[in-house]
C-alpha cells in the first residue's frame, strides 16, 4: 500500500524517539504504509535533519535526552521555515494535563504509549489529510 498526497508526492515522516524499540516500530509501521522515515534519536539529531530536509509530519517523542520534545517543539513552531509542519506528540506520560501541555507547546496531535498500531496510521493520515 502507498501513502500519497493529492500531488502523487509520498509523504515523508521524520520520527524522534531515543528508545530505539520505539523508534523501530513507528518506522516499520509507517513504512509499511507507504510513507518515506527520517529517523532521529534527540532534538539535536532531529534539528541537523530539519536543516537539510523538511518532513511532510513529525512523531516527536516528549521525553528526549536533553532537549525534551516539547521545547524543540517550541523551536520548530516559532520558525518561519517550519511552524507549518504538523508535530504529533509520542508520550508514555499519559497523565492527566499532558495532552494540553503538548497542544500548548505547539502539538497538533497526541498519541500515547504503548502505540496502538492500528490508529497511529489512521492518526498520521489524518494529519496529512490523507484518505485511508
């Protein structure tokens, strides 16, 4: 199966996630339903990425070493070159408050931990204003 926009352009993920089970997972899956992945293992990882490359969406993990998810998130939102990029929040912490920190950081989307497999792609698609 192949994710494309109305454009015929295959959409590209960039995932920043430090547990690399994670990492793996969210990658497999997403490629598997056609998208291309940028991976990376902390914000400083994912910035030097975003200098050569502009994902079409981005999966950030909230607790990164160093930088956390919601500061780079921050970073991004107040760029010109990347506020448009739509950043879905990836969080083990799903206690009460968070998923409003995250929309407050600049998040479009929320989705918890352990990943629930089937709506990630339902989730990503919807961000990227694909049918599935």
């Amino acid at each position: 199966m192949t994710s494309q926009t109305a454009t015929n352009h295959t959409p590209v993920i960039l995932v920043v996630d430090d547990n690399p089970t994670n990492l793996k997972l969210v990658s497999d899956l997403l490629e598997f339903d056609g998208y291309e992945i940028i991976k990376a293992e902390d914000a400083e990882q994912a910035q030097a990425l975003l200098k050569e490359r502009l994902p079409d969406l981005i999966l950030m993990d909230i607790a990164l070493p160093g930088m956390d998810g919601l500061t780079l998130t921050r970073l991004l939102k107040a760029e010109q070159r990347t506020r448009h990029i739509p950043v879905i929040a990836l969080t083990a912490f799903a206690m009460k408050g968070d998923e409003e920190k995250a929309v407050a950081a600049g998040c479009d989307g929320y989705v918890t931990k352990p990943i629930d497999t089937r709506a990630l792609g339902i989730k990503v698609a919807e961000h990227l204003n694909i049918r599935k």
